[in-house]
C-alpha cells in the first residue's frame, strides 16, 4: 500500500482514540517528510536504510514506510484497524449515517494540529458533504486565536480548497468568544462574510448565574449567531481534569435560542458531552434546533460525532430538529437568513 496513506491513516485511528499528540504527529511528520519522494527513490532508501536518516523518521515510522513499500499492510496499522473495527459508540448508528456535515471544527491556524487541507480531505473521506471551519477568534490568545487580518487570509484558502467540484464544500467560519459583555469577538463585517458562526463561552467559566444568563443572551440575540457552543463549558474527564458546569437561567437561554433561530450544540468531544441530558431535554421541549457537532483539533476526531449522535438519539431528538442533517442548500439559507 501507499506509505503516505499508510501514515495518515495510523494518525486518523490514534487521533480517534485520543492518543498524545507527540505520538500522533510522529506519523504525520514522517509521512510529510517522505511525500515529495518518488516511489522507486522511496523503495530504495527503505532497502538501504538511508531512510532512517531523514528527519521526521523513527524505528516505528521506519518499520510502517518499509512494510507499506514491499505492499503490505504495515503491522502497526493492521493492528490499529483492528482495534478500530467496532464503533466508537453503542447507539446512534441511523442518527449518525444522517449527518451531512459538522459545524464545528479547528485546524493549525488556531488550536488544531493539522493544516486546513488535512481537516477537509479527512471529512469527504469520511463521507461528509460539508465541513465548517470554525478556527477561534483574537481574544483566546491561548488557542491562537485569528485576527481580521488573518481569518481574511484563511477565507482564501478555503475558497481555493473549494475550486474543485467534487460535492463536499468546506464553509467558512468561526468559533466566536462571546465576551463578557455579551458581544461577539470578531467584528461584524467580518461575521457577515462567514457561512457559520458558532458563539461560545470560553472565560470566566465561574461566574454567577445572573452574570452569565446576560453575557450568553448577548450572544444569543446577535443576528450572526448561528450555534451556541458547548453551553455549559463543562469537562467530565480526560487529560484537563473536569470543571463543573457554569451556572445560566437555561429556561431563558434556550428560550432565546428558539426565538433568535440560534441552534443548540450537542457537543460530541468525550471529555466534554456537553450539554448534559438534562438540558438536551429542557432544550428540546424550548423547541430549539440542534447541532451535532466534533469539536475536532485533528482529523481522526472528526469521527467523534457518532458520539453525539448517540446521546442525540438516547434523549429523542428528532433528526429534522438537527441542523447538519439538512442538505447544505438548505443549511446556507438557514444560516444566512438573519444576517
């Protein structure tokens, strides 16, 4: 098989099983470093051990790019695969096979560990029709967050990503902060050249019920709002620890979404499963519209959304309440009504 192809889809399995990262871009490294190579100048570096001399390359990446040259499947990926095999979730599996798209993702611009590109191919392999770029605003300065100058720059590249006409569409936009006074970070010429907004809260995570049900209605009620992210900044596991969930009115909040045609996010992050079923309940009976989204910072998390569309399904939400099961037509139109 491919030794590039063989790399890249060792990353996608460990990306999915949340790996660490050093070991994740180990593969992704290498397989950048041998792409320009020609097969046969690959082969023969492989025989004569030259290869291992190249940086970017390991014994692990080595023995992978020497198995895949001699065209076999790599053990390693074998192996990979076949832990892979069963689903990353019990349920959701007709929910799951109904999305289209996902409205929510991070690439190296921002946050994210791999370049625009990566995030694209990855999602029209995995069958999805569209793909929202949602790289974070200026004030997360943690997550590298875009400036105008720079998401401007970025808007270019996904309009080249998109000259090819081959029916998956990367959408512009946004992981917007909303900041504590209830306004969104980014200015609104610029929001209104984006084709999705999604608005989050990303600070001050404590602060008291009163403060945050004003700051997230601020959000809500401006017109470029088209998501509201992970709602309730909650962590329930993984490798930051777990923060409990910030304190809102929900009954108004999700009453403001409703009235304002701002969508719910079911955000699918494992470590995150954010709302809790409490609220995906309180927000279905408000008669809000849902987005099942990856939050991905890599590639093989793009996949994390079977694990929204299990929760999704456990707590009865119907598939047509679920904006990325919409046809992209019918999404843009949605998406740009209230601008």
């Amino acid at each position: 098989m491919d030794a590039v192809d063989a790399l890249n889809e060792i990353a996608f399995w460990l990306e999915r099983e949340l790996a660490p990262s050093f070991k994740v871009q180990a593969f992704r490294k290498a397989a950048s470093a041998i792409r320009s190579l020609e097969p046969e100048e690959l082969a023969a570096r492989a025989r004569d051990g030259r290869l291992k001399n190249m940086k970017g390359i390991g014994s692990r990446t080595f023995e992978v790019i020497s198995q895949a040259v001699d065209g076999g499947v790599p053990d390693y990926l074998a192996k990979l695969r076949e832990r892979s095999a069963k689903p990353l979730a019990e349920g959701g599996a007709e929910l799951n096979s109904a999305l289209r798209g996902d409205l929510h993702s991070h690439s190296n611009w921002s946050d994210g560990g791999s370049p625009i590109e990566t995030m694209a191919d990855t999602a029209r392999m995995l069958g999805r029709d569209y793909l929202a770029l949602t790289d974070h605003s200026p004030n997360l300065t943690i997550a590298n967050g875009l400036s105008v100058k720079r998401l401007t720059e970025q808007l270019d590249v996904v309009a080249e990503i998109n000259q090819g006409a081959d029916g998956f569409r990367l959408l512009a936009g946004i992981e917007v902060d909303i900041l504590e006074n209830g306004t969104l970070d980014q200015t609104p010429a610029m929001l209104q050249q984006l084709d999705v907004v999604v608005a989050s809260v990303h600070s001050k995570l404590r602060s008291d019920k009163r403060t945050m049900t004003k700051r997230m209605l601020g959000g809500i009620t401006d017109p470029h709002t088209n998501v509201l992210g992970h709602c309730t900044g909650r962590l329930v596991k993984g490798s930051r620890g777990t923060r409990p969930e910030s304190e809102f009115d929900a009954d108004r909040v999700f009453a403001a979404c409703a009235e304002n045609d701002v969508a719910v996010e079911i955000n699918s992050r494992p470590e995150r499963q954010d709302p809790p079923d409490n609220l995906i309940q309180l927000a279905l009976d408000a008669g809000c519209l849902f987005s099942i989204d990856s939050d991905a910072h890599a590639p093989g998390q793009l996949d994390f959304l079977q694990y929204g569309a299990e929760r999704a399904a456990r707590n009865g939400v119907p598939a047509e309440r679920i904006i990325n099961t919409w046809p992209l037509d019918r999404l843009l139109e949605w998406t740009a009504a209230g601008k």
